[in-house]
C-alpha cells in the first residue's frame, strides 16, 4: 500500500476524532507515570517523543496507527526498577532488530508461518489481561470507576438510539483532569531542559539483550505488527504491509530512546 494512495481517508479534525484519539489514555499514561518514578526517565521527555511520532505516523499512514510504550519492558522496568541505561540499551537494540526486519522479505516470512489464529488468539488474551487490570482500578476507586462505565454506557446508548457522537473517552479524561485540578490545584508548568544522550554501557546492552529484548520482539512482532496489520484491513479495508510497521517502530526507537523517549511500538491498544 503507498502512503498517498488516493483511497485513504483524508485527514480531518473533528470532535469524535479527538474523542478517539484520547481513548488510549488509560494503557499509555499509568506505564509511563511508573516508569518515569522507577527508573528516572523524565515523563515529559518520553510523552514528547510520543506526541510527535503519533503525528509522524498519522502523516505517514493517513490511518489511525496507535502508537503504545512496550508492555514487556514496562511491566519489567516497573517491578525490579531497572535502571535507565538498561531500558535504553533494550529501545536501542530492538530498534536496530525491527528497522532490519523492515527490510527485504523477513515480514512476509514471519507472516507465512505465524498462523492468523495464533494472532487472535493474543489479542483476544491480551483483551483479557486488561480487563483483569481494570478490576484492581475499580477495588481502589470503586465509585470513579463506576462514575467512568456509567458515562461510557449512556453514550453508546445515545450513539445507538439517538445518533449522538461516542464522547465518552473525551468526557471521563475531562472529569479525571477537573477532579484532579479540584483535589491537588493546577500543576506547575515549565519548560523542559534540553535532552541529554544516553549511552548504555556494555553491561547494560548485555542485560537488555538476556532479559529484554526477546520477550518484547515476540510480542511486538506478533500483536503490535501482525496484529496490527490485520487489524487495517478489518476496519478500514487498508492493507498495511507488516514490514512497514516493523521499520517505523525500529524508526521511532533509535531515533527517540537515546534522547529520553520510552521504548515504543505499534499495538491496538493492547500490544
């Protein structure tokens, strides 16, 4: 598929548009707050460095192709608190491994062998795992929980019934943000310094390549390309090629990690 395929829907900025664009929210903003406290990553550098290549990636495929911190480094970085260095030397070496799987036939072959059921079968199970997580927000907010699935219900009630835009991302964001701002006052707005590089050291690439690198490129390739792919053709008829996923996610890393972006990946919101 080219880019400037005429058949492509043409960008447009509406409010359901912005609705939809903050629907992901909720997986992307807890990773980066946890890993931003763990491991020293500055929060602003890492939503920065997302803010720009999801307009980089909307640009490109004139689609909307999320954009998601990778889950396996994440979950890891969080719960032993790996140092900085470490998680940057797993963005740097996945980067190289997906930008050369972008190239030649090394897509097309893994879609070969990966059959299409095995792919559903991790979205479906990744599905799953959030809505497990969605249980321990409700055990400690129970009533902001339910305040959030009572706005989502009565919009796809009236989307349905009354052909009324879904708002409900966009509402449940607006009531968290003036909830916040009533309880701990509007934050403190500053510029941020000028990004420093990071350079991993050796042991910090030996530890990435161990304990990091493998886990995420399987989940990656298969729930944040393949998945993704097919995902394209499912809701809007595009074939996205799988190794051009591949080459903007490798894109996106070593262009991002060294400066303090967080390690990211392509995903339906759950990759």
């Amino acid at each position: 598929m080219n880019s400037r395929d005429p058949a492509l829907p043409a960008i447009k900025v509406t409010v359901q548009e912005l609705a939809g664009a903050v629907g992901d929210f909720g997986t992307i903003i807890p990773l980066v707050v946890g890993v931003a406290i763990v491991s020293g990553f500055n929060a602003g550098y890492i939503l920065l460095f997302f803010g720009l290549w999801f307009i980089l990636t909307g640009l490109y495929y004139r689609l909307p192709i999320p954009i998601e911190p990778m889950k396996a480094i994440a979950v890891v970085a969080i719960a032993e608190g790996l140092a900085l260095g470490q998680v940057v030397a797993a963005g740097l070496l996945l980067g190289l491994l997906f930008l050369f799987l972008g190239t030649g036939k090394w897509m097309e072959q893994l879609e070969r062998w990966i059959p299409p059921a095995v792919i559903r079968g991790i979205q479906l199970g990744l599905a799953l795992l959030l809505f497990r997580t969605s249980g321990g927000y409700l055990i400690g907010d129970p009533l902001f929980f339910l305040v959030g699935i009572a706005i989502v219900i009565a919009f796809l009630v009236a989307s349905k019934y009354r052909g009324i835009a879904d708002l409900s991302s966009l509402v449940v964001l607006v009531l968290a943000i003036s909830v916040g701002i009533a309880l701990h006052g509007v934050p403190q707005l500053e510029l941020l310094p000028i990004p420093q590089l990071v350079i991993p050291t050796i042991p910090d690439l030996s530890f990435a390549l161990a304990v990091l690198v493998l886990p995420q490129a399987l989940l990656t390739i298969t729930n944040a390309i393949l998945a993704t792919s097919f995902l394209t053709k499912d809701l809007f008829n595009q074939d996205v090629e799988p190794k051009r996923l591949s080459w903007t996610i490798g894109l996106m890393n070593l262009t991002s990690v060294p400066f303090g972006g967080f390690p990211m990946c392509h995903g339906e919101s759950t990759d």
